[in-house]
C-alpha cells in the first residue's frame, strides 16, 4: 500500500461513525477540478507511511473508533488493497472505501469478500462527457459495471458528483441521475475552489444553494435520496 497520511478523526466521514481515514497515493483520473494533487500527481509524492505503522494505530484503537475510510488518489490501484482492507476487518472495524468506479473488478472482489461496509463512489459525468471531465480516456462500460455492483451487493453507499458549473450543465446533472436511478444515495458536492489539480479551476465555482435545490428535487424523483452537502 502507498499510504501519503491518515487523519486519525473523522465525525463526518463514515455516515455516523467515527473514523480514521488513509490517504493512498496514485490515481488513474486527472480531474481538473481534484482538491488532492498531492496523491495524484506524482511529482508531489512524499515518501509513503508503513503499512504496518497503520495497522498498530488500528489495533490501539479498538473501543475509541468504529470504521477505516479507504480513500485517495483511487485506491482499487494499491495491488495489496485486499489483503490491507482483511486486516482492517480482521481487527474489528467497518470499512468504507472511496473511489471513482473505475475498476469494477476490485470493487466485486471487495463485495464477494464481505469486506466493505459502505462505498462512496464518484460519478464523474454523464457517460458521454465522462473522458473530458475526469481528464483521461475512461471506459464507461466498467463504470457502469461498478455502478450495478454498488447498487446490487453493497451493504450501503453512496453516489456522488462534484458540481463545477464549466463543466455539467444542469442537463448533464439529471442525465448522471438516469444513469444511476433507483440508487440509494445521491450526494451533489459543491465544489469549493480552495486546492485544485489544475490551478485554472481556482476560478471556477459550483451552482447556486437555489439552483442546486431545485436540482435536488428533480433528481429525487429518480432516486431513493438526493442532497447537496
Ligand atoms: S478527484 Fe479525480 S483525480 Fe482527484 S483523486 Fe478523485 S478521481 Fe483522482
């Protein structure tokens, strides 16, 4: 595992429970908009944590937190994310792992495994604009495969987008909407211009409260839950 950091508290990033998260390192997307560079580009890496450094903060932890959150970069990319996320389990906690859907075949080996509790995955774009947002070439169809799986086989989870408004139009918002209907959660992101990949987007910004609340009630007719956090 490529492990950058961890924050050793988190009260908001496993729905009401407390957390560590681990930060890995890489990530197969360049979404201009990332407010991680430092796990993306790597001429901005640092020299990773030990592994096993993460697993004794775990193991010192049973009783004080309830869940580890997996997130990046893209963390299906960490050849061990497996065997790291066992030993998590192992130790007694929930495990929610982030990522951007992109390798359906971690994700149904995670779910086969009974390893994650919840998944919070990206949707980048509607399908036919997905390759200009996240910034590389990008296969939909294993998208869409790891939307199905989320939705078929995970105990819980979430959809979510990241609303920069250069670059999904409200159509483009309800269009991610078909392609994910029925889901259990959809979470539209405002995007906050504070850190990003692209140093152009520190100019751009997300829709309006009112223009995102009316997005939220269409969209909830499409799925089971809808918010804007
Ligand atoms: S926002 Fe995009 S580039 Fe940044 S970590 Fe997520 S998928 Fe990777």
């Amino acid at each position: 595992m490529r492990i950058a950091y961890m924050q050793r508290t988190s009260l908001i990033d496993y729905p009401g429970k407390i957390s560590a998260i681990v930060f890995t390192q890489g990530c197969n997307f360049r979404c201009p908009y990332c407010h991680n560079p430092e796990l993306v580009d790597p001429e901005l890496f640092t020299e990773p944590m030990k592994t096993g450094e993460i697993l004794d903060f775990f193991e010192k932890r049973k009783g004080k937190l309830d869940a580890c959150v997996i997130t990046g970069g893209e963390p299906c990319l960490q050849k061990d994310l497996i065997l790291f996320i066992k030993d998590i389990k192992d130790a007694g906690f929930l495990v929610k792992l982030d990522t951007n859907g992109s390798m359906p075949d971690v994700v149904e080996a995670c779910l086969d495994r009974g390893l994650v509790d919840y998944i919070a995955m990206d949707i980048k774009a509607p399908l036919d604009k997905y390759s200009q947002v996240a910034g590389v070439k990008v296969d939909t169809d294993a998208i869409e495969k790891s939307i199905r799986l989320i939705k078929e086989a995970c105990p819980s989870y979430e959809f979510r987008t990241t609303i920069v408004k250069e670059l999904l139009t409200p159509n483009d918002i309800m269009k991610i909407g078909e392609t994910i209907r029925g889901a259990r959660l959809y979470i539209l992101q405002k995007f906050v211009p504070s850190k990003t990949l692209d140093k152009a987007y520190l100019g751009m910004e997300t829709y309006s409260d009112t223009e995102l609340d009316d997005l939220k009630s269409r969209l909830s007719r499409l799925v089971e839950a809808c918010m804007v956090r």
